[in-house]
C-alpha cells in the first residue's frame, strides 16, 4: 500500500509512544472510584480509543457514537448528523470523549452540546490529533491533545479516504494521484 503514501507524519512507534503518555495523564486526571464512559466518536477513532482505554488503568466503560460531518469529500460541510447515540446513561458520570482529529472542531461543538444536556459530571475531549491552524474561533476547549498536525488531509490509524486505509497503522499524507482515481 505504500504506493499512495506521499509522507508518513506519525509514525507508529510514535503513535504507540504517546498514546501512552496520554493514558498516564488521564489516569492520574481522575480518581479510582470515579464513573467514567469513554465515548468513541466512530469510525475514526476507533483504534485511537482500543489504544487509549488499554493504557488509562481506571475501571471505565467504553461506548461508541457515529456522526457524519463530511460527505466522502475532504472539507467539512458543517452539517452534523447523529447517526448512532450512546447505549450508556452519561448523568452524573465524567465523560471523556476519544476523538481522531479536530479540524474545524464544529463536529465536536454539535456533539458536546448534545452530551450537555444529559446532565453529566463534567465533559473532557482527548483528541489523537489537531489542526490549530483550522479553527476560525475557539470552537471547543481540548483538554488532552496528542500531536498538532499542519493542515494537510491525512489518512490512517482510523481516518479514512473514501472510507478506505483506516487500517494502516501510522498517520500519513497521501499521493495526490490518489485525489484522481
Ligand atoms: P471537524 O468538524 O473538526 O472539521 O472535522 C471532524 C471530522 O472530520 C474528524 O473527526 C474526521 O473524521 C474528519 N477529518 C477532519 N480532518 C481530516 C483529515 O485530515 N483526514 C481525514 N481522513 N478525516 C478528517
Ligand atoms: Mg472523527
Ligand atoms: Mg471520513
């Protein structure tokens, strides 16, 4: 597959390394007797969070919600949509929030304004990756951050092109050829 890889920005070494760390500062955010739902913002975050939950030593559980914001292009169309919602009760339980990437953030906006109403403890978002220099306004305050990344379209580790290379395991930019298949 390494044809359609223009530029490996994270590697997987790299990724493993700060999940890790990202884990350990989470862990020690909370304390042992807390409630706590881990909320996949699916599809793209589903490894970030499988990596992340194994490394926050804290009896959490794990539940999954599906947004769409983009349309199979690679702009946001700033249309948000609930196409899955949480199985769990989120009152008066800490959430945190296992995100791939912020772009514009408006996907995290709508969906932090959703979660607010159902009266949980508090709302912390964890994020894989951001691109800062996206944001028009302070649309969400990100309280764990893995990499700030430029503003490049990048694929693997969960984000897709098309819905496809979720599955290789380092962050990369693609080949531009890829645009015009
Ligand atoms: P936002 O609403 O913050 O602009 O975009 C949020 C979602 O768009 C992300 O959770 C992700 O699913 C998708 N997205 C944003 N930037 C990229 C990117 O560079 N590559 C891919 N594959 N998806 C992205
Ligand atoms: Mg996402
Ligand atoms: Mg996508």
């Amino acid at each position: 597959m390494e044809e359609i890889v223009d530029e490996v920005l994270i590697s997987e070494k790299k990724l493993q390394a700060r999940i890790k760390e990202l884990g350990e500062k989470i862990t020690t955010h909370y304390n042992q007797d807390d409630e706590i739902v881990m909320v996949c913002i699916l599809r793209g975050g589903f490894l970030f969070m499988a990596d992340l939950a194994r490394e926050v030593k804290l009896p959490v559980v794990l539940d999954f919600m599906d947004v769409t914001s983009y349309e199979g292009g690679t702009t946001t169309t700033g249309d948000v949509r609930i196409i899955k919602d949480l199985e769990e009760s989120i009152e008066h339980k800490h959430v945190l929030i296992a995100e791939d990437i912020i772009d514009t953030g408006l996907t995290l906006k709508h969906i932090i304004k959703v979660l607010e109403t159902r009266n949980p403890k508090s709302i912390n978002i964890c994020t894989l990756l951001d691109k800062p220099e996206r944001r028009t306004e302070k649309e969400v305050e990100v309280t764990w951050n893995g990499f700030e990344i430029p503003n490049k379209f990048v694929v693997g580790y969960g984000l897709d092109f098309q819905e496809k290379y979720r599955n290789i395991p380092y962050i990369f930019v693609p080949k531009p050829e890829l645009y015009k298949k």
